[in-house]
C-alpha cells in the first residue's frame, strides 16, 4: 500500500545496506578495478544534471520544427464584421 509519506519499505533498505557493502569489499580489494565504473558513473551523471549547450539548442530547434509543421484547424465558427444597429428606436426596459 502507498503511503503518503513516502518512506521506503525495510526490505528497500536491507537491499541497499547489501548493495554498499558489495560496493566497499569490491573497492578493499580492488580499488584500481573501482576506478572507471565510478569515473562512468560520475560522467553519465554530470552529463545528466549539466547538459551540454548544443544538445539544448537541437531540442528547442526540433521542436521548433514540429510545431512549425502542423497545419492549423480551421475554427468551426467565426465572426463576421457587421454594421451595428442604433438601437434608440428600441424601448428600454430598466
């Protein structure tokens, strides 16, 4: 069941609590085998968080296009300019 508070299950953190254990045997016994999973890691992070510029500039263009391409739908109504009527002849009611 869902809560609102969103705290994570035990189970979620016995799993994690393994995880960071496997990490730091790995790492005790071969730290020079830990250095490009972490230098990869650390990279598809950074670039996740920091995009470069250019890939910015390719998205706002390519949606640009998209939207540029889509043909208009015609409005099922529209107005018609029309001449007002003085409406002076008219009785009022207040």
């Amino acid at each position: 069941m869902y809560r609102m508070n969103r705290r994570l299950p035990a189970y979620a953190y016995v799993i994690f609590a393994l995880i960071a254990v496997g990490i730091m045997a790995r790492f005790t016994a071969d730290p020079s085998g830990m250095i490009i999973p972490i230098a990869v890691f650390g990279i598809v992070f950074l670039l996740y968080k920091f995009p470069p510029n250019r890939w910015k500039r390719y998205k706002a263009a390519s949606s640009f296009n998209r939207f540029a391409k889509t043909k208009r739908k015609r409005k099922l109504f529209r107005v018609i300019p029309g001449n007002k009527r003085d409406d002076d002849d008219l009785p009022k009611y207040h």
